[in-house]
C-alpha cells in the first residue's frame, strides 16, 4: 500500500512537471495571424510539378533512415520502418503521393513529443532547455523528399547569402569563426580599432512567423506547390511534453528535416543594408567594424538598431542578456552601443560559438578549455577501465577525447 502510494506520488509529480513545461514552451509562440488566406491563395496558385516525390520509396530508398533515432507519437519505429522498408513502400507511395497532388500533410504526422535538453544555467528554470520535437519517422521520409526539392533551388539560385554558415553544406561554426576573425585580425593588424557586437535571438526557431517565412518563399521564386506543402506542413502542428497537446502556431520544429533550411530562409535577409562586417551561425549573428572615427561607431549602431528593427518587424526578438560588445586594437575608444532601448554590457573577451576570443584576438583560452575538458575525460577512463591495452584505450579516446581537441583547437 504504502509502495503504492509512493509510485502514485512520482507519477503525480512528473506529470505536474511536464504540465510546468509545456506550458512555459506554449507561451513561447507567437499570436500570428490566421494563415487561412494565405493557404487558400497559395492553393489556387499550386501547379503540381513532377518531382521523384516517391523515389525514396524504391528498394534501398529508406535505407539511409538512422535505426537508432527517437520513435515518434505514432509509435513507428526507425528500425522497424528501415527493416521492413520493402513491405511498407508501396503503402507509403501512396500516402505521399496523396500528400503531393493535395498540397496536406497528414494530421498524425504533425504531432511530436517535444524533450527537453539542458542547456545551462539552474535546471528548475524551464528557460534553460532546448525543445527537440520527436515527429514521426515516414513523416520525417516525406520531409526529406521536400527538402531535396527546396535544397536544390536554394543552391541553385544562390538564395542563402555567404554570410550564414548554421544548416550550410560545407560550413560549420569552424568556418564561420575564421571568416569573421580573419577580416576582424586585418583590421586590427593595420592598427585600426574594430567592436564587434556578439548578438543572440531568444528562442529564434520557435518565433519564427510562419506568415512571413511563406512569404519568404515567395520572393525566392520556389514552385508554388512546393510553397503550399510547406504552408500546409506548419498548420495545424501540435505538440506535447508526455503532457497535453497545444498547437504550434509559430516557429519550425527542432527535430524535424525541414526546420534548419527554412530557418535559415527565414533569417536570411537579416544582412540586407548592413554597413559593417555580418556573420551568422543559426542564430547567433556577429557584427563588426572599425571605429578609428566617430562615424565608424554610428555607422555600427545603425546596423544595431536595424536588426533590432528587423527581429520586430519579423516578431522575433533577442535575448539581449547574452549580447555584448567585445573592444579590440590599440586605442580603442570603448564606445557604447544600444540595442532598442538597452545598453549593451562591453566583455573582456567573446565566448564565440563555444570558445573565448579575448581583447587581443587571443584564442588560448579556447585551446585551455578543450584541454581541460578532454583530460576530465581521460581522467574518467583511466579511472573506470581497467585495461591499458592499445586495443581498448585507443577506441575510448577517439571517441571520448579526440572530439574536444579537434572542434575546440
């Protein structure tokens, strides 16, 4: 009885929990408008094209589905849907097929169970995590097929601008640390004093207008089917915390095929007009310029202003706790800067992307931090395995401490 009451309790104050959760990420969505016009308008406009939209269900289509992926709310498994891809293909033919020609996105697969993943900071505070929304696995097979056909008319015409490196094929965080540095050290180099504004959206993907984002589209010239698909794909999506469901009236899934590319469509006029140097990594923007005179400083808050009037018009906004200012060259005159109505707080150095650069573009402190991590960890194996044999020591360390040196270094 007394075990019993126990169990009842846990489970009382998980639910509680996710309850908490769920609500803290419903309020993260912004009160768009309705999108009904905007479907409607997009439907009359669609002409279906031909694409190889059930190419992927051909014998060895599915094969690049990961087994070892998170089910979703249907209960399709990624191994089962992997393993049995040549019974379940005709089925899911059909079903895409459907889903092209209608421009609709099956209702079930529009659920996700969302995880929250830590971040940093107090772990009582729901702010603190990163929702990854789980989708269904043959929704995530369909996604893709969409993504092939929007991945191919974004490169091809050259939409996503050189200045995002987040979500790109051939960039990373590595890339867009030594495009921006290398511009920035040049400058210092020649003597000249440079700011560099580190800025940082607050919940960047699940504030993104689905209204504006379609629009976005738009002006890219994207076939109006593909357009209505993806119209249809963000209405009507729900989500949970093994709580409640609520609907999803902002922002593209994290978790899902699709979000990454239409983010990155989203926020990719943020540069337009930009005066001083812009990098942007997902989210994360860095902003720089030199300011040996008084009209470098005002030609760097103009830009700031800018993209605070940008994340308005676009019913974003930034988490300005985490923007900051970083002084750097002789003679710096240490300038201020605001972003709307708040001072931004100058640092010593500019944890970028994971590493310190400090005031003098010096990055030994990126390289102490990955060597601390990495001996923690080798710490822990020489501890906890009891074998020293090469055969057992070298596996462990390629894939627990190698990863700190190469990313970090």
């Amino acid at each position: 009885m007394f075990e019993g009451r126990c169990a009842s309790q846990v489970l009382q104050f998980a639910l509680r929990c996710a309850e908490y959760t769920g609500a803290h990420l419903k309020c993260l969505y912004t009160n768009a408008p309705s999108m009904r016009n905007k479907q409607e308008e997009l439907e009359a406009l669609a002409q279906s094209q031909s694409y190889d939209i059930i190419g992927i269900t051909k014998p060895g289509g599915m094969s690049p589905l990961d087994a070892h992926k998170s089910l979703g709310p249907d209960g399709a498994h990624p191994r089962v849907v992997k393993e049995l891809a040549d019974v379940i293909a005709g089925p899911l033919s059909v079903i895409f097929q459907w889903s092209w020609e209608s421009g609709e996105f099956p209702v079930d697969w529009k659920l996700a169970n969302v995880v929250p993943i830590f971040k940093k900071g107090k772990k009582e505070d729901p702010g603190n995590y990163r929702p990854v929304s789980l989708t269904s696995v043959p929704g995530k097979v369909m996604e893709k097929v969409i993504l092939g056909v929007i991945e191919n008319h974004l490169r091809d015409n050259a939409v996503v601008g050189h200045s995002q490196h987040g979500f790109t094929r051939g960039k990373s965080f590595l890339t867009s640390l030594i495009a921006f540095y290398d511009k920035v050290a040049h400058l210092v180099d020649q003597g000249k004093p440079v700011d560099v504004g580190s800025l940082d959206f607050s919940k960047a993907f699940d504030t993104v207008s689905h209204s504006i984002l379609l629009d976005k589209l738009s002006s890219t010239q994207l076939d109006k089917s593909i357009i209505h698909w993806v119209s249809n794909w963000l209405t009507g999506q729900a989500q949970r915390v093994t709580s409640g469901w609520w609907a999803v009236t902002s922002g593209v899934p994290q978790g899902s095929i699709l979000g990454p590319v239409l983010f990155n469509v989203s926020i990719n006029d943020l540069d337009t007009r930009a005066e001083c140097t812009l990098s942007k990594f997902a989210n994360s923007t860095k902003l720089g310029g030199t300011v040996d005179s008084l009209k470098g400083r005002e030609a760097l808050q103009r830009d700031l202003d800018r993209l605070e009037s940008w994340a308005i018009t676009n019913h974003m906004k930034f988490n300005k706790s985490k923007c900051q200012i970083l002084h750097l060259g002789q003679g710096n005159p240490g300038y201020t800067y605001k972003l709307g109505d708040e001072r931004l707080k100058s640092s010593p150095a500019d944890r970028d992307l994971g590493g310190w650069v400090d005031g003098k573009l010096n990055m030994s402190q990126r390289c102490a931090l990955a060597a601390k991590r990495a001996n923690c960890v080798l710490g822990c194996i020489e501890h906890s395995i009891a074998s020293q044999s090469r055969e057992v020591i070298v596996p462990l360390y390629t894939a627990l401490v190698w990863p700190h040196l190469k990313t970090r270094t």
